[in-house]
C-alpha cells in the first residue's frame, strides 16, 4: 500500500502541491533507512522546498523467497501499486483498502479533487524501478482506465534500476544478485524460474514503447557489489552499470555515482545527483501548482497555460485521417477535467481565443494587423545541422582493405573541387561519379574506404542502401535526425523528410544565421550503394547543392546516365601482382619463392576478385590449407577457371560456382543454418536482436538452439569472412552473392523452414500495433531497422508460393499486415495497399477460417484496405471494403446470440459512415454516425471525447444537406465537450481542428463570414501543429483560408495560403483532385491582385488536371465552375 511518509501530519493532501512516491526494491534498505551523512535526504529535499511535496512510501506486500517468487512478485506488485494510484488520484485515502484498478474512490471519499490533480514524481531504487515499469506497462492496452494516473506523471528517478536489453543473457539473473546482496544462504531457484532476466527485459522494453517522455534521472553505481555465495563465500560485481541501468530518452539525465548498489539511495545532500532530483522537483513545483491554482481561484478566461503532454493516450481516432501527430494538450483555468504536464513544455504554436481574426470589409485596421503573421507564415523551421555528420550504417573501415589507390584518385578527380580555397560560396556544382562491376568487384568496400580515408574533406558523409523506394525513404529519415533537422516526435511523414534533407543538401549551411560564405558551406559526401535500379535515385537526387555524390552499382550504364554526367568507371579485378599482396594479407602467409608461385596461381585460379579471395583466404584458413593444398581441392572441383583480363572477365555464374563448392566447406551445421537465416534478410542492416530472437524457436533446424551456439556460429561466420558485424551497433551485414549462394545451396524443404523462422524472428523483435493504438509514433524508430528485412521476406514471397512446400500461416499475414500499416503511417498509403492486398489473399487460403484470430486478420485487412482507398481517393475500393468491415462485425455473437459491441464496431460503423458520405450518401453517413455514437456510449469506460470523430462527420454531414442549425448545434456541443476534457483548441490531435474547420464551413455559409475566418484561422493554427505543415489536411484548410482571405480583400495572406495548399498536394498522385481545385482557386488569387497572365495559366492547367479526372465531362472550360471543382474533393476537405 501507499504509506504518508514525511510531512506525516498531511495524509488529508490538502497542502502540498506534488505528490512523490517513493518505490524502494524487494529487500533492499527501506526509505527510513536511506541517510546521508547530515540525515535523511528526503526529509531534506522536502523542507527545501517549504514541506510543498508530500512524500508517499510504496510498501511491498511481502517477503520475497525464491527467484521464482520475485518475479511473479514483481508482476503483483506492479498492479497493486497501478491500483494504489488509482486510489490516490481519486482521492481516496490510500491507507484504506485498495480498490479494484479503474474504479472510481466512490462519493463516500472525505479526501478533495485537489489531490487527483496533483503531479507525481517516482524515486525507485532498485528492483523497485522495476516495478513501476511493470504497473505502467499495464496500462498501455487500456489506456482509458488510467487516464487519471497517465495524465498526472511527471517525472521519474531511478535509483540503480536495472534497465535490460531483449538479448540479455539468462545469466547472472539480475534478481537473484540483488537478492544476494543481504542473504548469506543462496536464494532458492526453482527450475522453472530460468527467464527472470527475460521477464524484466520484456517489462523494460514495454515501458520503452510506451513512450514516456517526462523528465528522467538515472543513477547507476561504479563501485562493486559484495554478493553473497553461501555462509563464507562473497563475490564482487556491478549490478546496475551505465549500459544496464539507463533508459536511453532524449528526456534522462544519466549520472554516475561512487557507491555500490544497496548504497545508491543515500544520496549525497551536496552531490549531483540530489541537486538533479531537486531540480526536477522544483520545474513541476514551479509549475503545476500554478495551473491548479487557476483551474480553482482564476476567473480570467484569457489566462490559459500550454503544456506538451505525452501520447500515452489517444482518443478514438479515424484509422483513415492520419492519427495524433502531436502530443500537447492545452491546460486553462476553465477545464472541467484539467491534467498535468506530462513532459517539459516545448515551444510551439500559440493557440488561444484571444488575438483571433477580426477582418471585415472596409476594414481600417493596418494589413500586418488583421492577420496573424504565424497563419501565413510556412517557412520550413530552420535548424542549424548537428556536425560532423557522419552515418556509415553497419559499415566499419576495414583493416584489411588492399589496393585500389588508382581508384581512390579518380574518384577525388571527380568529387573534390580542384582548388577548394578558391571556391566562393554557391559557386561549385553538384559533383557525382559511378563505381560499376559485377557483384564481388569490390564497388563497396571501395566506397567504404573512400568515406573513412577522405573525412577531414567532408563535414557530413551519408552511406546509404539504394536498392529500392521504400528503403532509400527509410534512409532518409534516418539522415533528417542525425543531422538534426528534424525531431524523432516529428518524423511520422517520410515523404516530408525526404525533402527535409534534400533542402539542406541543396542548401547546406552551418548556420543559418551565419553570412553566407564559403566558411559557412558545409562539404558533404552521399553514397547511394548498389543503384541496380536508376529510376529510383529521381525521387532522392538533391537538385542544387555543391556536394558530392558516389554511386555503386552492377550496371555499367550507370556511369553513363544523366546523374553521374558520365563520370564513372566499370571496376576491373585485381592485376596479378596486387591479387598475390591481397591473398597473402589475408592468409598472414609470409612471402616464400615456393608459395608466391602457388599464390599466383590461386589469384589466378581466382580471377582477380576480391570477394572471391577474401572467401577462399577464410576456406584456407577454416581448413588449414596451403596454397598448394587449395590448389588441389580447386581442380579436384571441376570448376572452370574464371578470367582475370578486362577484356574477358569472369560471369557472375562463375563466381556463384566457386563460391558455392568451396566457399561453405568446414562450416558447422549450426553455422550454415545462421547464415541460412541471415540470406532471408536484408543484407545490408541486420539487427543482431533478429538473429537471437530466432534462438529456440525451432529445434527441428540447424538454426542454433541456444545463445552460446549462436555465438560459435557467428564467430566462425565472422572468421571466415561470410559476414560482417558493426561492433558499435551489432548488426549485421552481409554481400549479396553469399547471400544468393547461400539461398542456393538450400532445397525447397530447407527453403521452406528457413523462410518460417525468418518470420518469427523478425515477429518476435517486431513491435506491433492495436487498432486502438494506432498512429502512435513512439514505435517507429524501432520499426525502422527492421522493416528492410520485412520488406526481403514480402519480395520473396511469391517464389516461396512456387516451391510447392510452402503454405502460407497466420503469422506471415500478421507480420505482413502491421508492416503495411506502419509504411501507411509513415505517408505511403498507396505503397500500402500493395501490402494489405497481400495479406487478404494469404488469409483466402488459410484454412482455418473460422479461428477467431483468422476471422480478425481478415476484418482487419478489409479495415486496412478501406482505409488506404479512402485516403488515396478511391471512393469505391473504400466503400466495398469498410461495408465488407461492418458486415463480419455484425455477424460475431456473444454465447447469448448477442450482438458483439466493443470499439471495433463503433469504428466499423463510422468508417463505413464515411465511405457513405465520400460516395454521396449522406442521409445514409447520418445514420452510421448515429450508430457509432451510440455503441461508443455503451461501452463500460465510455467517454465523451470518443465521440470525436462520428460526431464531427455527422456535424458535417448536416452542413452538406444544408440543415445549418444541426451542423452548428452539433459542432459547438461537440467542441465543448473537448474544450471541458482537454482545453481550448486542445492539440492532444487534430480532431479538435477538424470540428473547427467543419464549423468554419458552416458560418461561411450562414453569412457569418467573420466568424468563419476566425475559426478556420484556429483550426490551421492547430492542424500545424498536431500534423505539420504537409499534411493533406494543411492544404485543405489553407484552400479555405485563401478563399476566406479573398473575401476580406487581403490577397497577399491569400496568395501565401493557396502557395501552401499547391506545395502540399503537388507531386502527389493521391492528391490530383484536391490540386486541380486548389489551382482553380489559384487562379481566383492571381486575378484578384492582377496578374492575368498567370490566371489564365492556372486556370487552364486546372481545367486539364479535371479533364483528366472526369473524362466524360465534354463542357468547355468556360462552363467550369467552382462548385464543379469542390465536388472533386471529399466532403472533410470542402
């Protein structure tokens, strides 16, 4: 239970403004015991601060005795405290009884509401950091349970809290050296307690994904543990060291501290570590109370406070419109249900009623005046570059690395300028040149060598994987945050930070608020590697810029192509004499007259190619071969010598031949069947978590059975050269050709169980998504190294279908289906369609159809494809599916013959509402609308701001049957309803913004066009916001704000809006309808200020984009007219 601790007197929770609870670990010192040498500290931090903190003591329920016993103590004790702060930010008296989690303190409760809407503030030592992970893990499938405990945590101190990794090894067990630390006898294990560090792992990484980013201090120790053995015997160890005890968000505070684990919570009064945990207490006492005190003494309705919270929680939200980009919600003194910061505040827009549009016809007042300037001002924040930059991915330099030099030199011919001091600012051009050959050449490990060896003339070097669109855009998002031009919160569109980071290539400043200069030009390095496609290089090429690009590739025709403006060379192999130097370098066989002969002869054998020498150096070395012995096993193989002349070079098919007789002798069962595993994935980013994930998962291969024989095979992999490792990251990389070798040597049998594991490795690693938690973001940065390897198993699906051995699983539909929604999520909806589609045939012939997990899967593939036509604009494709959606609901019956009603089936139901009304049927929408408001309402933890998105499409649905009355009835009850919940213009997501765009529409066409402006100014200003600036909702509302702009006769504002709506929908082929409007509007602007020319322009080029769109429309252009181009759109953009 929860114990008033220190000021004891205040049990009532009237006088103190933060809430600290105190988690001490399983049978460690209690905090009555943690002392410094003047007293205890946390009496201390309290009196600091005036007694304005009211310290709480978490107390375990019982002794633990058994490793076995903490675990699933551990697990208990995570939900009786989940259950004691429920009690406590109710109001009830946390001595008292605890009551079930989720429910109510009940009216016979003495204790205020003030205490509910008091911060939190965590300090755990110890194991007892462990369990509040695991109380708020469990929250994260039933985030509207928690909303009173999520919404109030502020801030959290570990105390050597052990923070583990998915891959930790079972042993030590992490608990049983804690539990050692006071018991002289050795804790019982029972046999089945073997996966104690897996289970804080998991609960580690649970917490990781909720996202959690309030202010973090992390406390790990530097002195050595004595750990007890039996009676006599003791060990020293550090529990909780720097890698294991740090939680790696951009929000912690990570400080080291000279004191062995069970004394790390006596923290030292005049140390660093008390002065960041009083630092931390003092932001939420500077604070929040400010905000209570509002919320109950203010009147001024004007004095609203702005916080950024976490997206722990998100409302129900439309699978089709985007989800929560952002995280902030508004706090001001009038909320009925005010919450408290949940992480530091962050500048952002400023949104509020006051200041709002007063524009009116003949209006004196001044034009800089009457419109916000931050409305009409769209520049691309600019952040200066975090440098040097350097991103190589998995690739490390080698030591090995041999020759080349003459290569080396041409490529500095062609991509340093020749005299560099002499190059003003602006004045040098994009420089490019292309590495050709076949596979096995060496093209990238030049390019490797290349990056390293020529650093000090490059400030920023980008090492990036070319082989396909969705790759190359993961790639890029990955370059946006590493140099620091965008956030990782931020980075949910790729599409946006793809021209994110070919802005700053074009254009690349050290500062932006430097002169511009030659000193303030940033040298930069691209490498796009294994461009065997050069169509998809378009969408990624910078388009200005003084840098220098390098491309590798098989195809020789890439040199010759209008990106490297013929600058290129086809690699030749080695010559003889460099090919003797490489293979002796690799063998560490020392000259001698005899072996140089054989040597030649090998290289010759060999043709001169380095993958192939660096393979058969590894097969000499793994067999204890000579050179003359190799020889002998080489003619013995009846493979044909390949050539080492320019003129007649080696086939691929040779290469593939020696490397397959002689490239796997020696290797281990267990070893093929690793780099089986590895040929099934990406070969340029394996995480290493894949690979160990696959452990155990089926002792019927080759695959290694446990870690320790996964770390003999990798050795022996790694050894003899097959793979390569990143020893900073852990990840694997691997060439192509071991790759298709690899693949080759596997019968349609072996194919089959190799495919089957690489599903559920990646599967195990995979972080996956709930409907009622999609759009969160928190999960992509660990969704991007691993959607590579997804993106190799789909490309390699249909082969797998032809093998005649393979049969499609659940599991590959399941895997296949969040993958998509993920690239959907990230601005590839079109792309995801192809994903979604895939899965719905896989699921036509599972045959297990019946199988509730089947019958979901495909409910949600129908959900999925519907939700991706609707976004791209196909009415149709959007209406069959989401019907087809409704359908399998309304077919599940409870045991009673009842109809199931849960959350899927309001959104069913309001999906379906909005395919109706996207294909006219608005009547019809009404009606789905109604049905969704009224199955949200019945559910057991129903709240009103459920009603976000079937009300507000309803809201909009009488604003198109022109009943203006119901439309502006429903909006405001509705905008009220989330005004009292979370603020005015809460930017918790953007379905505030929609009720305000939608109640802009409806009093322009009341007339009340003041009013209409001032709205739809609010809703930009929140859409910027929750979406960014390239969302497709910006476009619309900047649509409508150019057209309110006109009105006012305010044509610059107008130009600057109907500007960013074309920036937004062009080069968008979802988008067309939504561009031919905003062009015709377009037009309306340029004649407006007088630009006639540029009217006509505009005007025709609409004309042509509708003529394509509706075909069978023969009227002429002068019969067009703007009602036509509204219709174009779907009615949330009109």
């Amino acid at each position: 239970m929860l114990r008033c601790f220190y000021p004891p007197s205040d049990a009532g929770g009237s006088s103190h403004e933060v809430n600290i609870i105190v988690i001490p670990g399983l049978g460690t010192a209690p905090p009555a015991q943690w002392h410094d040498l003047s007293g205890p500290w946390l009496e201390n931090l309290v009196n600091n601060c005036n007694k304005r903190a009211q310290v709480w003591v978490y107390e375990p329920k019982k002794e633990v005795n058994s490793i076995s016993d903490a675990v699933q103590q551990l697990f208990e004790e995570g939900q009786h405290l989940l259950t004691c702060l429920h009690d406590l930010c109710a109001g009830k008296d946390p001595d008292s009884p605890p009551s079930k989690p989720g429910t109510s303190a009940g009216p016979s409760t003495t204790i205020t509401q003030q205490r509910r809407r008091k911060p939190l503030l965590f300090i755990c030592h110890s194991l007892g950091g462990i369990i509040l992970k695991c109380a708020l893990s469990s929250t994260k499938d039933r985030i509207f349970r928690h909303l009173d405990v999520i919404d109030v945590i502020s801030g959290i101190i570990f105390l050597g809290t052990p923070h583990l990794p998915l891959d930790i090894e079972a042993n030590p067990s992490i608990i049983n050296l804690i539990l050692r630390l006071h018991q002289k006898t050795s804790v019982q294990r029972q046999s089945e307690a073997n996966d104690d560090n897996s289970f804080i792992a998991k609960c580690c990484r649970d917490f990781e994904l909720l996202g959690v980013q309030v202010p973090i201090v992390s406390a790990y120790e530097t002195v050595e543990s004595r750990v007890h053995q039996g009676v006599f015997k003791t060990e020293q160890t550090i529990i909780a060291a720097q890698d294991r005890a740090t939680v790696k968000s951009r929000h912690e505070i990570v400080i080291p501290i000279d004191k062995a684990h069970d004394d790390i919570c006596n923290v030292q009064i005049a140390g660093p570590l008390y002065k960041a945990i009083a630092d931390t207490l003092q932001r939420l006492l500077d604070d929040a109370p400010g905000l209570m005190y509002k919320k109950f003494h203010s009147t001024c309705h004007h004095d609203a406070l702005k916080f950024r919270r976490n997206q722990l929680t998100s409302d129900v939200a439309s699978t089709r419109d985007g989800g929560d980009r952002g995280t902030t919600q508004i706090i001001t003194p009038d909320n009925e249900r005010t919450q408290v910061v949940l992480f530091p505040p962050i500048n952002s827009l400023d949104i509020s009623t006051e200041g709002s549009l007063r524009a009116t016809f003949g209006s004196s007042i001044p034009p800089s005046q009457r419109v916000d300037q931050m409305i009409t001002s769209f520049d691309v924040a600019k952040r200066d570059p975090r440098l040097p930059c350097i991103s190589m991915k998995t690739h490390k330099r080698r030591d090995d690395f041999f020759g080349r030099q003459d290569i080396l030199d041409l490529i500095d011919k062609n991509l340093l300028p020749e005299n560099k001091r002499n190059v003003k600012f602006g004045e040098g051009s994009l420089r490019s040149f292309a590495l050709c050959g076949m596979g096995g050449i060496g093209k990238t490990q030049i390019a490797v060598e290349y990056a390293y060896s020529r650093l000090s003339q490059f400030d920023a070097v980008f090492f990036i994987t070319a082989d396909g669109r969705a790759v190359l855009s993961e790639e890029f998002a990955q370059i946006a945050q590493q140099l620091g031009l965008e956030e990782e919160s931020e980075a949910n569109d790729l599409t946006v930070s793809i021209e994110i980071v070919k802005g700053w290539l074009s254009n690349p400043v050290r500062s932006y608020d430097a002169p511009l200069s030659a000193t303030n030009e940033v040298p930069w390095l691209l490498i796009f590697d294994n461009v065997d496609n050069l169509d998809v290089l378009a969408e990624f090429w910078p388009t200005a810029g003084s840098g220098a690009v390098l491309i590798t590739s098989r195809d020789s025709l890439a040199k010759n192509q209008v990106y490297t403006a013929n600058n290129g060379v086809d690699l030749p192999p080695f010559a003889a004499p460099d090919a003797v130097k490489f293979l002796n370098t690799l063998t560490k066989w020392s000259p001698h007259p005899t072996q140089d002969q054989n040597a030649t002869e090998v290289a010759e054998k060999l043709g001169g190619l380095p993958l192939l020498i660096t393979q058969m150096a590894g097969v000499m070395t793994r067999l204890r071969l000579s050179y003359s012995d190799f020889i002998k096993l080489y003619n013995a193989s009846g493979i044909e010598q390949v050539s080492m002349t320019e003129t007649a070079m080696s086939t691929p098919q040779q290469v593939y031949s020696i490397s397959s007789k002689l490239g796997f002798d020696g290797l281990s069962p267990a070893s093929f069947g690793l780099l089986s595993l590895i040929a099934m994935l990406d070969p340029d980013r394996i995480p290493e978590g894949i690979l160990i994930s696959a452990c155990s998962k089926d002792p019927t291969t080759s695959f290694p059975n446990n870690l320790t024989q996964y770390y003999e095979a990798r050795a022996q992999l790694l050894q003899t050269s097959l793979i390569n490792q990143n020893p900073e990251s852990g990840d694997i990389w691997v060439h192509r050709i071991v790759q298709d070798v690899t693949r080759g040597k596997l019968d349609a049998n072996g194919l089959t169980q190799t495919y089957n594991l690489a599903i559920s490795a990646v599967s195990g690693v995979w972080p996956f998504s709930r409907l009622e938690t999609r759009f969160l973001t928190a999960r992509h940065k660990d969704c991007a190294p691993l959607f590579p390897s997804i993106l190799r198993l789909k490309d390699a699906f249909n082969l797998m279908i032809s093998l005649g051995t393979f049969q499609a699983t659940l599991s590959v539909a399941t895997l296949f289906s969040d993958a998509g929604w993920y690239r959907f999520e990230r601005g590839f909806q079109e792309e995801s369609k192809e994903w979604f589609q895939l899965v719905r045939n896989i699921c036509e012939g599972l045959e297990d159809e019946s199988s509730e997990a089947v019958a979901y899967m495909i409910r949600d593939t129908h959900h999925n494809l519907g939700t991706a036509s609707g976004e791209t604009n196909d009415t149709g494709s959007f209406l069959k599916h989401s019907g087809l959606w409704l359908e399998l609901l309304q077919q599940r019956k409870t045991p009673d013959g009842e109809l199931v009603v849960d959350y899927e089936l309001g959104m069913g139901y309001n999906e379906h509402g909005v395919a109706q009304a996207m294909n006219g049927h608005c009547e019809v929408a009404i009606t789905h609308f109604s049905k969704a408001i009224e199955y949200f309402q019945t559910l057991p933890h129903y709240e009103s701001t459920m009603l976000g998105w079937p009300a507000s499409n309803k809201g909009l649905m009488y604003w198109i049957l022109g009943d203006l009355e119901a439309a502006e009835r429903t909006l405001l009850d509705l905008i009220e309803v989330f005004r009292k919940a979370n603020g005015v213009d809460d930017t918790l997501s953007f379905k505030t913004g929609k009720m305000l765009y939608a109640l802009g529409n409806v009093c322009v066409s009341q007339g009340k066009f003041e009013k209409g402006l001032e709205y739809h100014a609010r809703c930009l200003k929140q859409y910027r916001v929750t979406l960014g600036d390239r969302h497709h909702r910006i476009g619309d509302i900047c649509h409508r704000l150019a057209d309110d702009n006109l009105r006012f006769h305010h044509y610059a504002e107008a130009q600057v809006l109907i500007n960013q709506a074309l920036k937004v929908f062009s080069g968008r082929q979802q988008y067309r309808h939504e561009l031919a409007r905003s062009t015709f509007k377009a037009a309306q602007v340029s004649r407006a200020i007088g630009n006639k020319e540029r009217a006509n322009e505009q005007l025709r080029a609409a004309f042509e984009l509708r003529c394509a769109l509706v075909p069978d429309d023969t009227r002429d252009i002068n019969e067009i007219h703007e009602d036509d181009y509204d219709m174009l759109v779907v009615f949330w953009s009109r």
